[in-house]
C-alpha cells in the first residue's frame, strides 16, 4: 500500500483541506475550533430548510465540498474517519444554518456518525429548533443476513441523496417533502464498491492489516478500510460481472435490495475513491456501461455521472451506484432527473462556481454562540435537594459496581464501560456537590440541562452517545410538559422517559433481547407507567439479570465471540450498570 504523504500531521492537514474550500468558493465559511464548513450567503436568498451533513476526514471531497448553492449549508468534519463529536454537530445546526424553517440532518450509516448525529438532532429540538434525521445507507456488498438490524452502509450513492435534497430545499421544499423524496430515493438506490488495496492514514506508522495479494481484489471494501464481503482473483470483466449481480440480481434474497422493471430508467454514478487515475476511472466507466448494455440491456441509463465524489483517503478502488429513477409526485421541474441536475456551486459536484459569486464582496464572518444557558427556563419545579439526594444514591451505587462492570466488560468487550460509566458519575456528582447555582435553582429541566452538558464532556464511545441522546430527549420530553407551573411527579417523568426511549429507536434498533443497556432500560420504563418506582428498578435488575442468557445481536459482543466461556454466567456490562443506578435512585424513595 502506499505509505508515502505530504504531511505527515493528520490534524494539521484536515484543518488546511477544510479551509481550502473557501479559497475555492467565496460563499462559504470555515469554522475552525468545531471543524464545520458553512454557507455564508443566507442575506441574499429566501429562507429554506437547512440541509446538514458531514462524517470523518479521509472522504473528501465529501462532505465540505457538497456545500454551497444547491446543495448542502454546513457540513461537519471528524478525524480521519471518526465521527465528529456531538457538540461540532449541535454547532453547526444551531448556529452555522438557518433553523427557521428547519434543519434536516443526513449522515451516513455508520454508528458512530447515527449516534452523534441524533445527539445533535434531539439537542436542536430540545431548545426549540425543528431537527429531523436521514441516515443514508446505499451498500449492498454486506448483505441482510450480515447486516442485520445495522442495515446497509452508506458508500458512494449516498452523494445523490446529498444533491436531491439540497435541490429540493433550494426549490422551497419543505422539511416533510424533502424527507419522503431522500426514502424513495434510498429505497431504489444500491452501490458497491471494490479495491486494489487498503489505505495508510498520514501520521501513522506501517498498517498491520494485510495487502491485497497482486491479481486479487477485495469487493465490497469498505470506506474506511474494512474488509470487503470476499478477497477475488478475477479479471476486471469478471470483477465487474459481479458487482452489476450484487447490484441488480433480484433472485438474490440477501442483496436484492432494488425492484426494477424493463425500461425503467436509471442514473450511473462511477466514484473514485481516491488514488486511481483519472484515466482508469475513465476507462472503468467504459467497462461498466458495456456490461449493463450486454448484460442488462433491458434497463435505461439516461445519465452517466464519472468523478471523484466520496472517497477513502487515496483508495486504489471504485465503486459503481445506480439510482432508479422514479416519480417524486412533486410537480414540474421536481423529478429525480431535473434536481439532480439543478444548478449548484458545491466544489464537490460537477457545476463550476457562478461568475457572480466571485463578484460580490463579503462581510467578515462573525460567529454565534448559541450555550445551555440561552434555552427557555420551564415552571416545572423540583427541590434540589431532594433531586441531589435521590441521584446521588444511584451514582454511588454505579461506582461501587464499576470493578464489576469493568471485569464483566473486560471479558464480553473492551473493558472501557465500567470506567466511562464511573467518569461520568463521577463528574455528575462533582456538579451536584460543588455548583452552587443549582442548589438555588429548582427548574428541573435547567438542572438537567447542565447534567447533561457534563455527560457529554465526560462520557465517550457509543455508551456515552446513548446516554446523551437519552438524556438530551429527556430535556425535550420534560419541557413538552410545562403547560403550567406545578412539581414533576412519577407520571411526569414517566411520560418523558417515553419521549426518550422513542428518541433512542431512532439512533438504534436495540430492543429487550438484543443483550444491550436496552435491556434493563425498557422494562424500567415499561414498569414506570404504573407509577412504582420500586417495582421499575426491580424489573430494570431482572432485565439485566437476563442477558446473562442472551447472545449478543448488537455491539462490540457479536465480534468478541466465545459464548461458551460466559453466556449464562456475564450479564451485559452496559444493562448491568444502569440497572445498577436505577436501583440506587429506588432505594433513596
């Protein structure tokens, strides 16, 4: 593999990629300290949804070059190939874009960018802001069996759903008619994607993962150096052959994930991803429409789009996306076709920057700052005291069992759960203990916006997502209930921890049975109803109880393997520790 860069410091070279596209395009913005790249032409057009992605470095031109006219508002940038944090996304969608008349937040489909993400989305309703979310999910070389309830991977196909919906927004669509437009056009879109070779991240010493044996390929290789669904040794014909069947076989139960009929029309996008030349991506184009001429010559291509639109890192590989192309129901001059081809200055696409935008002359960029502190104070009342003492008696009791949980997490996982979990404790009880502007304080819902904002900080990895996102929508849940000024009772946060468990199935498809923190939440919830929070700890406990039994179906356990070492003897760290917090917060009522 190619080992050899230019800079030799990740972050340093993000930062200068990022800030390069307003050297290209004048309209945009670059906001360093959160990584967001923005447009800044908001005071010469009409107000219009706000469309909002982003993703790890590593994929350029995605996802910074898709904003501008026509496209995108803001897109956010990780590291190379690590989801941005929740706070560079909350950034981005309450301060960098318009939130009039909403914002529509569409990543990729990969955890930890449908996790940060949905933070960010659940904060932005939370203070008021109308956020919705689509994940993008195009793959087809991981197909249902593997992919389960993960679904598909977002690869190259998803920078048609980039374009459709910033058309559509561009055109005065609103949030609910750009959402139905981006599942209509997921539901008849497929990719998949082959290379030569993995990818070396700059900075960083020799890979340890194996090089492609010379005459192999990998297909279905992954955007950020995974391992495809089988390593090949094939021809390009043969290799072509069979990623048109991937695609387009609809006698294969796993992979058929596209209905089609002869003479529907299809758009073809080829993606380089990132280190074949110009010359090869030509001349795979060319191989490519051969085959769905000889092969499948009942459909129609009507648009063939070649280029370098989402890549990984220098990449020695192509994908291959087709977009069947259906009615929208949208009216005139709103077809698939005609937005996809709607005019646009985004770097990233195919259209070149108008003349009258290198014309005109831009104020300095001043950037707002939008804090906890700014959101709406509520009448729903609680007593501090009474709220530290209950919350303190469960986060004793979670770092008590931390050894535990690190020890049960150490042999199902890796081993970082107990601690995260005493971090964030830890630091909760700090803020209880020392902040003297809470104990004055009896709004719940501010309270629970600065433990919220200490979780964050101090939790990480996909546990930490979770909790942000259940918590964020816990806020959202509480203060949809300030009709009036009066105390939180049982049936009040039962109501919100329904709005916060409804939030959570948007970001995971865990539920009772898949052995996660699911597991001890739901039937504490469920419990909760009946207004006996005795009785809700105890069914969160056997919950977690349970999953002793359960084989995994999400989570780092379904890697971990050797079920016969500990199932029926290790609960799920994450279900056991909640559940253990749960029970703490019972035995202070």
């Amino acid at each position: 593999m190619q080992s050899k860069h230019f800079f030799s410091d990740a972050g340093y070279l993000g930062l200068s990629a990022l800030n390069s596209y307003t050297l290209t395009n004048p309209s945009l913005g670059f906001d360093p300290e959160n990584k967001v790249v923005f447009r800044r032409d908001t005071d010469t057009r009409k107000p219009k949804v706000s469309i909002v992605t982003g993703g790890g470095s590593g994929h350029e031109p995605a996802f910074a070059g898709f904003v501008g006219h026509g496209v995108c508002d803001a897109a956010i940038a990780g590291t190379i190939f690590a989801s941005p944090s929740t706070e560079q996304i909350r950034n981005a969608v309450l301060d960098r874009v318009p939130t009039e008349k909403g914002v529509l937040v569409i990543p990729m489909n990969y955890t930890g960018d449908v996790l940060n993400f949905g933070v960010a989305v659940e904060k932005a309703n939370a203070a008021g802001v109308r956020a919705e979310f689509f994940v993008m999910g195009d793959d087809v070389s991981v197909g249902r069996k593997k992919g389960g309830k993960v679904g598909r991977r977002g690869i190259a196909g998803s920078v048609l759903i980039i374009k459709l919906a910033g058309a559509l927004a561009e055109a005065g669509g609103n949030i609910d008619e750009i959402q139905g437009l981006l599942e209509l056009a997921r539901s008849n879109l497929v990719s998949v994607g082959s290379s030569l070779e993995h990818v070396h991240i700059p900075g960083r010493g020799e890979s340890e993962l194996d090089e492609v044996p010379d005459g192999h390929i990998e297909l279905g290789m992954g955007i950020h150096n995974e391992a495809g669904s089988k390593r090949i040794k094939a021809t390009l014909p043969e290799v072509v052959s069979i990623m048109l069947k991937q695609l387009l076989d609809q006698n294969d139960p796993d992979r058929s994930f596209l209905k089609y009929d002869a003479g529907d029309e299809f758009v073809l996008l080829i993606n380089n991803l990132g280190g074949v030349s110009p010359l090869e991506i030509a001349g795979l184009t060319n191989e490519v429409y051969k085959h769905l001429q000889k092969d499948y010559s009942q459909l129609k291509i009507v648009r063939v789009i070649q280029g370098t639109f989402l890549t990984s890192l220098n990449g020695l590989g192509f994908s291959i996306s087709l977009l069947r192309l259906v009615d929208t129901g949208l009216g005139s001059g709103k077809s698939m076709l005609e937005l996809l081809e709607a005019p646009s200055d985004a770097i990233g696409w195919t259209t070149a920057v108008s003349p009258s935008v290198w014309k005109r002359e831009y104020p300095p960029v001043e950037f707002k700052k939008t804090t906890e502190a700014d959101t709406k104070p509520t009448s729903l009342k609680v007593e501090f005291s009474t709220l530290k003492k209950i919350l303190s008696a469960g986060i004793q009791r979670l770092i008590k069992a931390e050894p535990n949980i690190t020890r049960y997490d150490s042999i199902v996982g890796d081993g970082d759960c107990g601690v995260g979990l005493r971090r964030g404790a830890e630091a909760v009880q700090a803020l209880l203990d020392h902040d003297k502007s809470l104990s004055s304080n009896n709004d719940v819902v501010k309270i629970l916006e600065r433990i919220v904002g200490v979780v964050e900080k101090t939790m990480d990895g996909t546990s930490g997502a979770l909790y942000a996102i259940f918590l964020n929508s816990l806020v959202a849940g509480l203060r949809a209930q300030d009709a009036e000024t009066k105390p939180v009772s049982t049936t009040t946060w039962a109501r919100a921890l329904d709005h916060s468990v409804e939030a959570v199935g948007k970001y995971t498809p865990a539920q009772v049975g898949d052995r996660t923190m699911m597991d001890a939440l739901l039937p504490f919830c469920t419990t909760l109803q009946k207004g006996d929070v005795h009785a809700a700890a105890a069914a969160a406990e056997a919950g977690a109880e349970a999953t002793k039994h359960m084989q995994a179906n999400l989570g780092r356990t379904v890697y971990v393997g050797g079920e016969d070492e500990w199932l029926g003897q290790i609960p799920d760290p994450g279900a056991y520790g909640l559940s253990e917090f749960l029970q703490g917060i019972a035995s202070a009522l």
